[in-house]
C-alpha cells in the first residue's frame, strides 16, 4: 500500500488552520468555503492517521503531531520564500533582498540612517520596509514572512530570537514654558488640568493604561492618535500635552518642546526580531552590526540631551 503524500494544498491547510486557530479563518485566508475546509482537513487526517486538531471553546488546538508537521511547514515556506526573493533579484539585477518590518517612530531616526549606510557598502541589494503596528510586526516574524522586525516584543514568540537595541522612556510633551517643564518627572494625575494626547499603542502598556483607566483620567484624554511624531507636533499647535515616547523627541523637530518623563512607567525595550526558521543571510547580519551600532549611538544621545534638558531646567528656576 502506497504511503500516504502530502500536497501543496494540504500543507497550505494545515499551516492556516494552526496559525488562525478556526476553520472561518482559515477559510477566508484561503478564498474557499467554510465546509471544504472542514471536508478537506478531515480527509488529511484521515490520510495522515492521525488527529491533528481538538477543540476547545469554539477553537481548534492543534496536537503535538499538529505542530511537528506546522514546524516543517514553516521552514518550507520560509524557504520557498527566499528562493522566490533570490529569483526576483536575478530578474531584476539586484544580489538580494532584505526585508524589514519596523514601527514608526524607528522609522522616522534609527531606520534611514542604517538603510543609507547599508546600501552604502550593499549597493545592489534590494531593501523593503513596511510600517505595521505592533501585533501585525509579530505576527510577520514568528511566521517567517520579513528578515527582521524593529519594534517592542510584548508577547511571547516562537522560532524567533530577540536582540535588544535600545530603551525609550515614556514621556510627557508639553510646551517648554508649561508649568510642569521643570519637574524631573511627572504623573499621569498631575497633568489633569490640561487635555491630553495619547498615542494608542503606548496606552497597552500596563502601568500606563493603570493610570490612565480610571473615569478621571480618562476624562482628560481629548485625543488619540497612531504616532508619537503626530502627538508632539499637535502639543505645538495647540499648547496642550501629550504622552510620547523619548525616541521619537530624539528623531523629529522639537522646537518649543520639553519631555518630562512619566512615574512609574518602565522604559520600552526596542529590540530586532529574526526568525529563526528562515534561511540566513549575510546581508541580514550585516544590516544588524551597522543597526546596533546607530542604535548605540543614539542611545548615548537620548542621555545627553535628556541630561542638557535637566541642566537648562535647573538654570531656568
């Protein structure tokens, strides 16, 4: 009896309905219907002789030989992938690709400056950046989709290997001639007396949305917005305050401005994500010696200017 064979769309099958967990998911993912999933899944398990799913709470949870099988899909995709990107350079005349999914306020300092000198030692390697918010940046990594991730991990991840850049602080923007510019640090209750600005993604983390939960905290919010660089040039319009985060008073025009950081509120660790599964590249490595180095410097120049900014508030007493 002929051994039972998997094929292209059945690997597709199973990578979708472990990585979306239900079959309406998976099925739209798939541009096919509901019940053909459910026909075709238990068809590859009964191929397979083996249970690949159970459920629990309206959800599917793969089994153990469920996420063996996923683990080797994951790799033949992410293989399959940098074949396709090595074809599209022989095609197109470049000798590579590298492809980086990062949030905005990496992309408004850190990440020019490390494209710019990469491409100066790489000119014929093709580099993609897309901006994503935070849970789509780690959906990409941990299925191997980009070479790296910029951002903030929050969760945990798996084939993936995390190394740290640099910490941004959590701060207030405000007018430099605001009554609270000349505090070393402030609370999210002592800011009550003007309308607030929030960036949305800052407001996940925990001791911030703490803080910011309560009927009147929240009252004070007036408006929220996708970016820190949005934030900050809406405190200079309209005098009001804002909570950013210190990387992004360090990559954009700040005239006017004081950051005054928040109590009680940790520092976001900013780290590259790289999947572990896809196939390595010495460009990949090479673009993370020159990103580490920029992100040293700038972490040496968010102190100082953090330190000047203090100093001129002491004088200014």
């Amino acid at each position: 009896m002929a051994r039972p064979t998997l094929n292209y769309h059945q690997v597709e099958l199973l990578y979708e309905v472990v990585r979306c967990r239900t079959l309406t998911a998976a099925a739209q993912n798939m541009h096919i219907s509901q019940p053909a999933v459910t026909k075709q899944l238990k068809a590859l398990e009964d191929s397979l002789g083996v249970k690949l799913f159970k459920r629990e709470k309206g959800r599917l949870l793969p089994t153990a030989e469920a996420i063996l099988l996923f683990d080797q899909t994951e790799r033949t995709n992410a293989s399959l992938r940098a074949l396709n990107e090595l074809a599209d350079g022989l095609r197109t005349g470049t000798l590579g690709r590298l492809s980086i999914c990062a949030y905005p306020a990496v992309t408004e300092r850190l990440l020019p400056e490390a494209i710019a000198a990469f491409q100066m030692e790489f000119p014929k390697v093709f580099v993609e950046v897309t901006i994503e918010n935070a849970e789509k940046m780690l959906d990409l990594v941990e299925s191997q989709q980009v070479d790296l991730g910029i951002c903030t991990p929050f969760r945990e991840m798996r084939n993936v290997t995390e190394q740290h850049l640099l910490d941004s602080m959590i701060v207030c923007a405000m007018l430099s001639n605001d009554t609270l510019a000349t505090r070393r640090s402030v609370t999210v209750a002592e800011m009550g007396d003007i309308a607030l600005t929030t960036v949305g993604a800052l407001e996940s983390i925990p001791e911030l949305h703490a803080q910011l939960s309560s009927a009147e905290r929240s009252r004070m919010i007036h408006a929220r917005v996708s970016s820190s660089a949005l934030a900050c040039r809406m405190v200079q319009l309209t005098g009001r305050r804002a909570i950013v985060e210190s990387l992004t008073a360090a990559s954009i025009d700040v005239s006017g401005l004081a950051f005054v950081p928040l109590e009680a509120i940790p520092p976001r660790r900013i780290s590259v994500l790289r999947p572990s599964l896809r196939p390595g590249s010495s460009f990949v490595d090479a673009f993370c010696e020159i990103l580490s180095a920029l992100a040293k410097r700038l972490g040496v120049e968010m102190v100082k200017r953090g330190r000047t900014q203090g100093r001129a508030k002491i004088r200014g007493r």
